[in-house]
C-alpha cells in the first residue's frame, strides 16, 4: 500500500470546537487541521492561552513522521515539560524553550515515555507490540508574553509574521542539505544523499527519532539529527498584524507572500479565522496526487493581533 488514499478525506478539525476562534489579551487564534490524501493523520497541534493565569500563551505545531506516536506524545507532554522549569518561571524564555525541547525527548526516552508512544502506536484498545519507537516529528512552537513573541523551531514546519503588510519569517526550515547541518551530520559519522540523512530522513532537526541520537560520545547538540530549536524573538508593534503557523504541507503550497497575502485579505474583510482556515485548506488540497504537492497531512493556526500592548 503506498502513501495515499484513493481520495483524499476533507474533513476539517478545529480548536477550538466550537467557537470560530479563541480570544486572550490582544490575541485571537484558530487551529485547523485535515489529513488530506495521507493514509493517516501524522500532525498535532497546541493551543493555549493564559497559561495558568500568567498571560503566558503558547501555540505549537508538531508534523510527525513515521507514525503519530511522537507528535501526539509532544501535544500531551510540552507544556507540562516547559512550565516546570525553573527558566520558564523566571521568564527567561528563549533558555526555557530550547531546555523544553531537549526535556521533552528525554521524556520519550524514558521507560514510562516508550510504554507511552508504543502505546499510542498500537491504539488505545490495542496490545502495544514494545520495542523503540521509530518515529519523530518537527516543532514550531510560538510563545507570547506581554508584547514579545518567541519562536522556536526544529525541522521545517514555519512561523511567519505579517509585519508592515510584508511577510516576516520567524523561523527558517533546517535541512540535511543545509551548510551547517550538513557539517554536523557529517561529523556525527553520517551522511547526506539526495537531501536524506543517511539516504532516509529529509529533516536535521527533530523531536523523537531516537535511532539517530544514540551516539554517547557526542553530546545531545552534536548528533545525526538533534530536538535543539533555533529561537527567535522580536517585539510586537502595531505594525504586526498576525501571525501564521504550519506544518510543510502549507508552505509547499504557496510562498511566504502568498499565504500572508491570502490570509491578510480576509482579516481585513473581518472574515472569521475558521472560515480562512478552512478556505485555506480547500484551496491548496491538490485535485490528484499525480506531484505529491499538496497531498500531505496539513495543519494551521492563525493569530490575529488586536491592540498590541506597549
């Protein structure tokens, strides 16, 4: 059986649920997610506002791949895994976002984590088959304090920000091709072939993937493919508008430019985030999968800015 349906399923999921979106402070959001012509759903996605009463809000979008154990094990575990840290509470964010990535595969790791993700794996009524998890997936994690917006990112999933009606990336995309990822997978004893760490992976950066983080003489930065983000971070201005989050099957579709444009066009005509999303999802979902562009897994979320504080 290979990768794809014979049609896609089209059905959207939103968070939240019931509403068109959720409100906190001068933010406004909608996830949404379709499984498209993938034989399965891969992706997961956070959403979360007011972190215990804080005005903390954290928004993260994990695209699994080789099964949906990590990214689902990730939707469960981060925000447990980055609250309690001591970095987090002093509010040293960029300090506790890198820590919460590192911690939370090291959670995966741990016998009660790979009980877990086998667990997952097998499905809730089902008998887990043991042995490592196998699977991993990229994060791109946004976090908004105050009028600071950080994001960190492992892998190719994106964050852009629409900053003077102009797309704004708030990440960049790491790949085994890259210059510096290159040199650390070739360091590590591995190697690139046709974009593929090892001929086999076509990411540097990941949560899980364990298999390929299991060299102890190298330290947890330094292996084949490693869960540490990049981390960036700006000041929010009334220039700043939205901001859009996705996994590749988004960007793959349409450039930077095009899917702020398409998404500024409707905020300005006051269409609800749902709707955008949904229209969104419809409109890049390719007719057949003749290209394989626009036949993925494909997860948003979109926050829109209102009365930034300063």
């Amino acid at each position: 059986m290979g990768p794809y349906q014979s049609v896609p399923t089209k059905t959207k999921h939103h968070s939240p649920k019931e509403e068109n979106s959720v409100a906190y402070s001068y933010l406004q959001a909608c996830a949404s997610e379709m499984q498209g012509w993938r034989n399965g759903m891969e992706d997961a996605h956070i959403l979360q506002m007011n972190i215990n009463g804080e005005g903390i809000s954290i928004f993260g979008v994990f695209d699994g791949h080789g099964g949906k154990e990590v990214a689902q094990f990730v939707e469960k575990h981060y925000i447990e895994e980055i609250t309690r840290l001591e970095s987090y509470k002093n509010r040293d964010f960029e300090k506790a976002l890198v820590e919460s990535f590192y911690k939370t595969d090291e959670l995966m790791e741990s016998e009660s984590g790979q009980q877990e993700l086998n667990q997952i794996r097998a499905g809730p009524n089902e008998e887990q088959s043991g042995g490592q998890s196998y699977a991993g997936c990229t994060a791109n994690v946004a976090l908004f304090y105050k009028d600071n917006l950080y994001v960190s990112n492992a892998g190719d999933s994106r964050s852009v920000l629409c900053r003077n009606e102009k797309p704004y990336p708030m990440s960049e995309d790491h790949k085994p091709d890259n210059t510096d990822e290159k040199k650390r997978i070739s360091d590590a004893g591995g190697f690139v072939s046709k974009g593929r760490v090892n001929g086999n992976l076509n990411l540097s950066r990941a949560m899980g993937d364990l298999e390929y983080k299991n060299n102890k003489d190298r330290p947890r930065d330094q292996q084949l493919i490693i869960s540490k983000p990049d981390v960036k971070h700006t000041k929010l201005t009334k220039d700043d508008k939205f901001l859009l989050m996705g996994c590749d099957g988004i960007w793959e579709c349409k450039t930077n430019e095009e899917l702020i444009q398409y998404c500024k066009e409707r905020i300005e005509k006051q269409q609800d985030l749902k709707s955008i999303n949904t229209e969104l999802l419809d409109e890049i979902l390719a007719s057949d999968t003749s290209n394989g562009v626009g036949c993925d897994n494909m997860s948003l979320i979109l926050i829109n800015f209102t009365d930034i504080p300063q």
